[in-house]
C-alpha cells in the first residue's frame, strides 16, 4: 500500500497533452518507482487511480482494445529503436479523464486511454506519429544540448520535427497519408509563439522533419543542427533567399531537395497553405 500511495503521489503533476514534456513541470527530478503500474492492485482498479489524468482513472494492461494497443506499442518501440533509445518502458492510464501522453525525464512514457481513442479515430498513422513524438522527448532529455535552440516553442517543434522522420523513414513514403496522420496532433496546438506553437508551425515543423528524412540518415544530435538550421532560418524567419549556405552535414544533393521546398515550409508555418492544402502537397 505504501508503493501504492509513493506512485500516485508521483503522478499528481501530470499535465495534459499540451504539456507533454516533463521538463516544463517538476518531473524531471523524478524516476518512476521500481514496481510497474501492473503490479499496483489491478485487480481493484478503483483504487489505483491515476492522479492527473482523472479522478476516476486507473492503470490498466491495455487501452481501447489489445489491438490497438499493441499498434501503439510497436510503433513506440520502433521510434525508440530508431532514435537509439533502447527499451523506454510504456504505460497506460484507462478511464475519464485520460487526454493526455506523456513523456518523463525519467525514461518512461504514460498513454492516456481517452487520448489514444481519439488518435485511433484519425488512423494508425496518427498513433505512430504522436509514439514518435514522445519518444523524441525521451531524445531530448538523454542528450545534453538537445534541443539545441532555447525559443519557447522549440522544445514541442524540434519532437514535431522527428516524428515527421519518424514517419518517413519507418511508416510511409505517402505524403497523404502522412499528412492525414499528422490532422490529429495538430488539434492540439497553441497559439503562435506558445509552448507548442501554432497548428501551422507545427504543420511545418512536421513537414520539414519529413523532407529531411528523404535524402538522408543522421544521429538525433546532427538531425537537431540540420531541422533548426533550416526551421529557425528559412521557415520561421521566412528568408526566401534564392541561393542558401549548405549546412555541415548535409550532402549536396540533400541540400538541393530541402532548399526546393523552403518557400513551401514558410507559407505553412505563416497559415499562407490551408489544412486541405497541406494534405495534398507533392
């Protein structure tokens, strides 16, 4: 019982999906207890409610169903095997109040139940993205220096940016479905220049960290130089310039591509192209 109340003490600064990272809250000193969630009485799962999520919430093997479940996991297992992260241990909070996901400096993420029916309901491709982009966190706290710009919105868009490779080198070489993937995650963004950035900022984010992955395979360190040498410069700042320094790096041929498509990555970001626009761009 005591196990009981040290995790659900843990988990009462929870924040929603907005606020997916730990490290804007007071989590990232924490580490997640020895004994899984699994062990925590779940066989009275009223009385292991998950702080944060809900009052009614609790752990739970599975969400919405063992099939979509096991989607979600092994499209979290595959980022973390392409970003180099290893095992990073999955849980799952079940019942109301569970429209969160959420990834802890500790080195493990917790999938609301509410959150992943709503994900399902845009198609796998969204479930792979938003896996993706938690497990981008988990990159950003085991790598000093990463994210390396500190603008308020860069932490959320540089995870937006690897879920969009994320997506392009391990789930689809389709633009459209990627992008359909992508309409749920952008649902929940902010206002320009906030935490997570604008729909559009993220749209573009999404999109460039696909474009990346199209001609090239770099470290998360070298994919964080090259996404916010080409983001900061060409498409928030929107310098339209007809000739662009190549960043160390980046082929010749892989510089060529992204430069073609910085006047596109701008008109996202600035909301120039629609939703409808952005799904059917070449």
């Amino acid at each position: 019982m005591k196990n009981l109340t040290k995790f659900l003490m843990l988990l009462t600064i929870l924040a929603v999906f907005q606020n997916c990272t730990s490290d804007e809250n007071q989590e990232s000193s924490l580490d997640f207890p020895q004994d899984s969630p699994s062990n925590l009485n779940m066989h009275d799962a009223d009385h292991a409610t998950v702080q944060g999520f809900g009052p009614n919430s609790y752990w739970a093997s599975y969400i919405v169903s063992q099939s979509v479940t096991n989607f979600l996991k092994g499209q979290h297992d595959n980022a973390a095997s392409l970003f180099g992260m290893g095992n990073v241990p999955l849980y799952y909070a079940a019942g109301p109040g569970t429209f969160n996901a959420l990834s802890f400096s500790g080195g493990y993420v917790v999938w609301g139940e509410e959150l992943l029916q709503n994900a399902n309901g845009y198609g796998n491709t969204a479930i792979a993205y938003v896996a993706a982009h938690e497990i981008a966190h988990q990159v950003q706290f085991r790598t000093s220096g990463i994210p390396s710009r500190n603008h308020v919105s860069a932490t959320e868009l540089e995870a937006d940016g690897f879920g969009g490779y994320y997506i392009r080198k391990r789930y689809t070489s389709n633009w459209t479905t990627a992008a359909q993937g992508y309409n749920f995650a952008q649902t929940l963004a902010g206002p320009v220049n906030s935490s997570h950035g604008s729909a559009a900022q993220r749209r573009s984010a999404y999109r460039l960290g696909y474009l990346i992955a199209e001609n090239g395979n770099y470290s998360n360190r070298n994919f964080d130089n090259v996404f916010f040498y080409y983001y900061d410069q060409y498409v928030l700042g929107g310098q339209l310039r007809s000739e662009i320094q190549k960043p160390e790096g980046v082929s010749f041929e892989a510089h060529q591509y992204i430069s073609s498509f910085r006047e596109e990555l701008s008109k996202i970001a600035s909301g120039e192209i629609s939703e409808e626009e952005y799904v059917n761009l070449n």
